[in-house]
C-alpha cells in the first residue's frame, strides 16, 4: 500500500510538462505503480486541456501551406504495427537480484553502476544545473549514514523497503524531504530507489563525517 | 422590469454558450474519429483550423518564439494526423488527446533547448502513441488461438475473425462491421482477456 504520493502542485506542474526531466521521471514511475494519483492525473490533464483551448486572445492564422503539407504526408496504417509496438521496458540486475525498471527509464539502455559497500549507485542524469539524479540500491541489511539535504531530497522506491527515524517505506512510495530534515534510511531486505536531490548530501554524525566523500559518491 | 428582461437574455445567452461548447466538443471527437476511421482530409481540416491558432499561442508563451511556435504547430498536427487511429474514446475526450500530444512535444523542445539533446523522452514519461494490445496479440497468436475463436460470443468473435483472419485494420473493421473504433478495440480487449483465460485454463 503506498502511503506517500506527490502533492497536487507536482502533478500538476508535471501534467503540464513544466516539470524538470529527473522530477518528471519520478512522478511518471510513481504514477505507473499508483491508481489513485493516476486518476488524478488524468482529472488534471483534462482541466488542463480545456483551459489551453480556451485561452483568450488567439490570434487568428492562416496555415495552409502547413495543412497541406501534412495532408500530403502518409498516415500510419494501423497494420504497421512495429511502428508503435511497445518497447520493452529496462531491467538491471544488481547483488542476484533483477528489477525491471518503470516506463520512464526507457531511455537509459546503459547504465553505469559502481558500488562502495553495501551501495550500488548509477548516474542518470547529470545535465541539470546541480541536480543529481541517480538510482540507487542498497543490498539487505545496508544502510546510509545519518545526514541532512542542503536542498530537497526526492526518493522514490522502485523495489523492496527501507526505514527511517519517520517511518517504513513501501515500494511505490514518494519521499519529499526539504532540506533541514536528518534521517539514516535503513534497509533489511534491500532496495533499490530512484533519488533525485538539487545539492549534495552532508554527512553528519561523528563517525560517518570520515566517511564524507561518501555523499558525492552516492549523490 | 428592463432590468429584469436583460437578466432574462443574459441567462438564455449563457445557456446558449454552454450548448455550443457541448456542440464543439462533440464535433471536434467526431472529426478526430473520422480521421481515425476513414483519413477523413475534410475532417482534419477542421481540427487544423480549430486548433493551429490555439497551439500557436501556447507555443509563444512557452517560447517566446514564432519559430518555434510554428513547429509545435506543425509536429503536433502532424501527430494527430499520422496517429489519430491510437485515439481511443474510452480513455478521454479528443481535446485532451489533442492537448496531450502538444504537452508531449513541448516537452521534448524545451528539453532539446536546455540541454541540445534530441531524444523524444516524452515517449518514456507518457507512453501513450503506443498500441498496447499489440503485444498481446502476437503473444496469444503464436499459441494457435484460433480454435478458441468458436467459443466467443458473436459480437467479439467477428471482430476477432475480421482482424486476424481477415487482416484487416481496426478502423477498417470498424466500417465493416458499421461499429465505433472504440468499440473495436473494447470488443477486442474484452476478447483478448477472455481467450488468455481459457489459454491459462488450457495449460493448468
């Protein structure tokens, strides 16, 4: 049962695709795995739709040129099936274990995993401005040291559980976390999430600050 | 008691502009299917002249661009036009699917902007120009259906019968057989799941 969900303000900034790619990632995962923010979705979408068309102020065009060089383009014959089958969706198989990733993560065919102890991680996305965007899997029994965001820390849980001082967390899960709120994710049967945060972790408890170099590797 | 009779007009006008916004969206889901059904060119005329206007004022005010505004025009009606046979009633209103479509590549074009890469992500995010029986179909054709074909009921069955041993097209069976489009592809949703059922009772 997934307890936690993006809040209305993300759908719809996501619906209206306003929302940057890594944010968007997480949102249409978490949609895959839950019916209720579907629902949602759609309702947003549909507001959305209707609001677009009858914006005020259009300014009347004439594009013929443009219709009838569509109309000159071929339609796709419904038989041609290939051309719209569904592409099969990504798998990784990490510590003996496979995951086949949601929809969103089609487009990253190869990914590059290093691990450090019981943490395996993969860069997904590293072209927005100081946002990090990574998936990241925690073998069982693993855990990442207690720290603190300097900005938000998105994770989404793709497979198994984890805990931490706020609580257990589901598969499907949605876990916004602002800056100034500590937790040491802990995991016994293993997980592997997608996480998205806008700055690098801190480490902070007395041990795991020589563990520091940590956070950028894991981040 | 003028007062009173302008109230009058003005609620009637309002009635008046509900009505033909019901009208409008009705039309715009009958030219979609036509298009859909039949390649209907008149028809996607008049979604083209509905909606360019209107995709090329969104256009400006997420680019700030004529350009660009103009090729979300183009790519979106274009879309519509190559892939109006995915639009299934079932699942929505037509101007939604029309808006979904321009949402899509508006997406792909800022994404194009930030980072000049040229992958079509929005795909990825809304996987929704796909056919997502197809899988099926290849799947349970493989497994010699056509003898459970017999045990459908009518309707599902000629349906069945004109797709795969006719090979016809959707929107073709749909003239044939004088249904929806929609109807088709629920006919054969329903078919499907019913033919996997009695394969998985096959294999136990």
């Amino acid at each position: 049962m997934i307890k936690h969900h993006p809040n209305e303000q993300l759908l719809a900034q996501y619906s209206s695709g306003e929302l940057a790619f890594s944010l968007s990632i997480a949102i249409s995962a978490h949609l895959e795995m839950c019916p209720q923010c579907q629902q949602k979705e759609q309702r947003i979408v549909a507001q959305q739709a209707e609001q677009a068309w009858d914006a005020d102020n259009v300014e009347e065009a004439n594009f013929d040129d443009m219709l009838q060089c569509i109309l000159a383009t071929p339609i796709e014959a419904p038989k041609t099936k290939t051309l719209h089958k569904k592409k099969a969706n990504n798998s990784v198989s990490l510590e003996g274990k496979t995951y086949t990733l949601p929809t969103a993560f089609r487009s990253f065919e190869q990914l590059k995993w290093s691990g450090f102890g019981t943490i395996n991680r993969a860069r997904v996305i590293n072209d927005e401005q100081d946002v990090r965007a990574s998936l990241l899997h925690i073998k069982q029994g693993g855990e990442i040291p207690a720290h603190q965001h300097k900005g938000y820390e998105l994770t989404l849980l793709l497979a198994g559980s984890f805990s931490d001082e706020h609580g257990t967390y589901q598969k499907g899960d949605f876990i916004l976390l602002s800056g100034d709120v500590k937790h040491s994710p802990k995991t016994e049967q293993g997980c592997l999430c997608y996480t998205v945060q806008d700055a690098p972790l801190h480490f902070m408890s007395g041990m795991s600050k020589v563990l520091n170099p940590l956070g950028k590797f894991i981040y | 008691m003028i007062i009173l009779k302008h109230v009058t007009t003005d609620n009637r006008l309002n009635k008046l502009n509900t009505i033909s916004e019901n009208d409008e969206n009705d039309s715009i889901q009958k030219a979609l299917c036509d298009v859909a059904n039949h390649q209907d060119k008149k028809a996607f005329e008049i979604l083209f002249k509905h909606f360019s206007p209107k995709i090329r004022a969104f256009g400006l005010q997420r680019f700030r661009q004529e350009a660009q505004a103009l090729e979300l025009v183009q790519e979106t009606m274009l879309l519509v036009w190559r892939k109006a046979t995915l639009f299934n009633a079932e699942k929505g209103k037509a101007t939604t699917w029309i808006y979904t479509i321009m949402r899509n590549h508006c997406f792909d074009m800022l994404r194009k902007k930030m980072t000049q890469k040229e992958d079509q992500v929005s795909d990825d995010l809304w996987p929704m120009l796909e056919d997502e029986e197809v899988i099926e179909e290849d799947h349970l054709l493989s497994r010699n259906l056509i003898a459970h074909i017999n045990s459908l009921p009518k309707p599902q069955r000629d349906v069945v019968e004109a797709l795969y041993i006719k090979e016809l097209s959707q929107p073709e069976v749909a003239s044939l057989l004088k249904i929806p489009l929609g109807t088709v592809k629920s006919r054969l949703r329903l078919a499907l799941s019913k033919l996997k059922t009695t394969l998985e009772v096959d294999h136990d």
